[in-house]
C-alpha cells in the first residue's frame, strides 16, 4: 500500500474562484496592455527606475509573497538619510495613480501567479502580524486581494476595526455572488474615486501603532506568519494601499 500523505492547505473559496480569478485577470491584462505600457513609461520618466513597488506582504496562511505596484513615491531624504513621510514623497504622477487605482493594475500579475486574488482581503504589512485577533486571523485562510469588502465600504477612510471586521465577514460568507457584488462595486468606486485618500498618513494610523496605543496584548503569532521588516521602499509607515 501507498504511505497516505498529507494534501497541502488550499485557500477557501467556491468552485470556480481561482478558474474564474485566472480567466479575468489573462483578459484584463491582454486588454490592458497598451494602458499599462503607458503608465510604465510615465512613471519611468517622471520617478526613473525601478517603475515597479515591490513589497513583502502575507498571503495565505500568512506566507510573505512579493506584491507589485506601480511607483508613486520618490526617494528623497532629509539631512541624516532618512526618507521623507509619504506624503512628502508621493508625486503629481503618484497621487493620479492612487486616486484612480491604477498604480494597482500590475497586481493581475500578482493573481496569475496564484500570489492573490481579485477578490479578498487586501495584504497588509507584515510586521502587523502579530498585532491581529484570532477573528481577524480568518483572513490567512484565502489569497489577499485587489479588491474586497472592506474597500468598497470605505477603502482606506474606514477605521482597523471594521475594516479587519469586513474581512472576517468576506471569508466567513464565500460565495461568487458576494464576489461579483464587490467587482461591481469596485468599478463604481474607482470611477467615482469615493473613500481614497492618496496620502493616507492623512486618514489612517498604523496598525501596530494604535494597538499598542490601545494596550492591546499582542496574540502569539503562530509558526508560519513570523513578522518581517518593511521594505525600505514603503517609507517610514503605511503600505501603499
């Protein structure tokens, strides 16, 4: 007899999803093309290179996967080295490109590899590992996002609260219904440009701050979602949506 072995951990989801995240995200990307070549030359002329952001972010069950972005900040730094608040960084080309998402679009790429999702939580930092509740850990069990719950309720104008509370609900209630509610949703979001602000130091705190703040106990971070440093491209503080 074969020895049994363990299948690996898949993401929730319903029959179809990944099917249905691969078909939309090949077709958005062929469509897209020329856009995307586009915005690839502007922001290489107005920031050079590298035109992508890359990040460490957890994905699902919390492993670090390499999300990409176009660039919306520069490089600039103050008299010791340091780099500059966000906001101080983001460009003219930048504060376009997060106030009509497009500076998103290069995660399709991010979804064909399996790295994401159209629809999920969105990927945070990973150094706020430690600082979610058991709850809110139900996100760690399908791929993050481009889009989900929590952004077209509010994007990043809503409180951590609820906005990690939305999440638990996505997963909690799966369904491709719930999932082409949100992409319809999205799509009015965008073209309506309702609950972005593109310097979101302006809107919202770090995670890790406020719940340490709240002296709140951080919770055991289980083996697997051990915390890792941001990168240095994020600047001193918010991911980049």
């Amino acid at each position: 007899m074969m020895p049994k072995t363990d299948k690996p951990p898949t993401p929730r989801g319903y029959p179809g999803k990944r099917l249905l995240d691969v078909l939309l995200a090949g077709l958005a990307l062929v469509v897209l093309a020329p856009l995307l070549a586009g915005l690839a030359l502007a922001v290489w002329f107005s920031l050079g290179r590298p035109v992508f952001f890359r990040q460490e972010r957890p994905g699902f069950q919390g492993r670090p996967f390499r999300i990409v972005k176009f660039r919306t900040m520069n490089d600039a730094r103050d008299a010791q080295g340091n780099l500059l608040p966000d906001g101080q960084r983001l460009t003219r080309l930048g504060r376009f490109l997060r106030r009509t998402s497009l500076d998103e679009l290069p995660e399709l790429w991010n979804v064909l590899r399996g790295d994401m999702s159209l629809v999920g939580p969105r990927p945070l930092l990973m150094r706020y590992l430690p600082y979610f509740r058991p709850r809110e850990r139900l996100r760690f069990e399908v791929r993050p996002g481009i889009t989900g719950l929590a952004q077209v309720s509010g994007r990043n104008c809503v409180g951590w609260d609820q906005r990690l509370e939305l999440d638990a609900q996505y997963v909690e209630n799966l369904s491709l219904a719930q999932d082409l509610r949100v992409l319809w949703r999205t799509v009015a979001a965008v073209v309506k440009r309702e609950g972005v602000s593109p310097d979101a130091d302006l809107v919202e705190t770090c995670l890790d701050e406020e719940r340490r703040a709240s002296a709140l106990p951080a919770v055991e971070t289980p083996p697997g979602l051990e915390s890792a440093p941001a990168a240095q491209d994020s600047g001193p503080g918010r991911p980049q949506r």
